[in-house]
C-alpha cells in the first residue's frame, strides 16, 4: 500500500532551459502486507502547470541505482510514463524516489513557470495519476491518510 506522495525537491528553484533538465521529483513510500508483497509503481502521469509559454519535449523518467532513463510522452498539459518496469517503479524495499527529466523551453522567459504535480490519487472508484501493483494485484488509486488527493512539485521560475 501506498502511504506517503511527496516532493523529493525544493519548494522553489531556478527554471533552466535546454535539453535533459531536472523538472521535477516526487518520492513514493508505502508498506507490504507480508514479506513476499511488492510496492511496484507501473505508471505515472504529471499535470504540466506553465506560464511563459514553456514547453516540454523528450521527458524522461529516472531512478537512482539505474543508469538508463525511462521514456515517457509529453503534451501541452500532461507528461505520461506508462509500462514502467519494476526496476525503475518497486519502492518494496524502500520509498523510490523518480526524478523528471526533459528539455524545456519558453517564449516568455520574464514570466516563465514550471511546476509538475500529480493532481489526482483517484478512490476505488475513479483511476488516478498512480497506477500500481501489490504483486497480485494492481491499482489504479492511492488512498493517503488524511485524506491527501495532490501533491505539488518544485516550482521552477526562470
């Protein structure tokens, strides 16, 4: 089970355009029910939140401990990273943290922002920006304690 959706970087940061920068980082914890539970992250979808015209292209997916980066699929609102295999996605043994790659640009740089978010967890009745598996079974939801529903990123501001 899924208990804790944070950002694993700053609450503010300096916007860098150019190709390969860090856009965002969120770390996903949670427990097993029994030692042979797994916590595998399979999909993952970011709500884009830009002033300044900034686009994304080429968003990458990273893990530490894998050398090779995960590609996932932009538009003007949403980066998508679906299939994630369990070597980028398991938090079994630990929470994972996955950091957000891409190259940005903007053509208003005086009052460009960028902050990614994974704006919805869903309920048992409605998918979610977090799709994952206990190893049995997977999800589509994360119910949080508290009845936590988003989590915001840095915000990057050039």
């Amino acid at each position: 089970t899924i208990t804790t959706v944070t950002n694993a970087g700053s609450s503010m940061s300096t916007l860098i355009l150019g190709t390969d920068r860090v856009i965002g980082s969120f770390t996903i914890a949670g427990r097993t029910s029994d030692s042979t539970g797994h916590l595998d992250v399979s999909a993952l979808m970011f709500t884009i939140q830009q002033t300044g015209g900034v686009g994304i292209t080429t968003p990458t997916l990273a893990v530490l401990n894998v050398n090779e980066k995960f590609p996932c699929i932009a538009n003007p609102t949403t980066i998508t990273c679906s299939g994630i295999p369990d070597s980028y996605g398991s938090a079994t043994d630990g929470p994972r943290t996955f950091t957000v790659y891409g190259t940005v640009a903007a053509t208003d740089t005086a009052h460009a922002t960028l902050q990614l978010a994974i704006n919805n967890f869903g309920d048992s009745s409605h998918a979610g920006d977090i799709t994952w598996s206990d190893g049995t079974n997977s999800f589509s939801w994360v119910a949080l304690p508290g009845g936590v529903t988003s989590e915001n990123g840095t915000r990057y501001q050039y």
